[in-house]
C-alpha cells in the first residue's frame, strides 16, 4: 500500500528551519526513511545524484554565485548545481568532508546545511 501526502510550505514562517531544509532535500535528492533504511541514503556524496527533471551542472569557479566566493581557491571542491524550474528553487551542494548543501528558495531566502549527513543542521545562508 502507498500514501501520498501533499504538503504546504509556508516559506514566509521559516520556524522549523529543519523540516524545511529535509523538504528541500527530499524534492531534490528523493525521500530517505532512516527506520526502515530506504531511499537513496543520506549524506555521503555518491547519495547526491538529483530526481529526474532537475538538470545538474557541474560549475567552473567563474560561474559560482558570489555567496560560495570562498570555494574559488579550492580547486579539488567541486560545485554541483541543480534547478527545479517548475518551483523556481535552486540547489547548490559540494563535498568537503562534511558536505554542504543549500537551497535558494523562490523569494531569494537561502538554506544551508553545512553537515549534510545531518537533518538537524540547518540554518540561514547566503554567507
């Protein structure tokens, strides 16, 4: 048996910057259930490959938004994009160690994950 569940996001009440960030998470990356372990994972970077609709690009250091500035003297960091054009949301994420994730969401308010195995980590971005 499958459920659906359409849920409405406020991004105007950004209180549970968590839920919002794994929201994001979720329409970019596929759900993860960490109970019964399905889905694609949560984390490592051979989990981030993005649903199909949303096109990736891999970005030179001249293409960075001016916010991951810090990146461009880092040439082993590589900056994946992605966009999901029907919503107007962006995704940023590139792999440290840690891993980072961000979302720009359509009224320009960024989301930040800067330890991305975690769900717990968010925050306001934009550096």
């Amino acid at each position: 048996m499958i459920f659906t569940k359409t849920i409405e996001l406020d991004t105007n009440n950004m209180d549970d910057l968590n839920e919002i960030g794994e929201m994001m998470r979720s329409k970019f990356f596929g759900h993860y259930d960490p109970i019964k372990q399905i889905g694609k994972g949560l984390g490592c970077y051979s989990n981030f490959e993005f649903e199909d609709g949303i096109e990736e690009h891999l970005l030179k250091p001249d293409q960075y938004p001016d916010f991951l500035d810090f990146l461009k003297d880092c040439p082993a960091i590589k900056v994946v994009y992605g966009e999901h054009k029907e919503d107007d949301i962006r995704c940023w994420w590139f792999w440290e160690g840690d891993g980072f994730l961000m979302f720009e969401l359509p009224h320009g308010t960024i989301i930040e994950n800067c330890d991305c195995k975690k769900t717990t980590c968010w925050q306001y971005g934009g550096r």
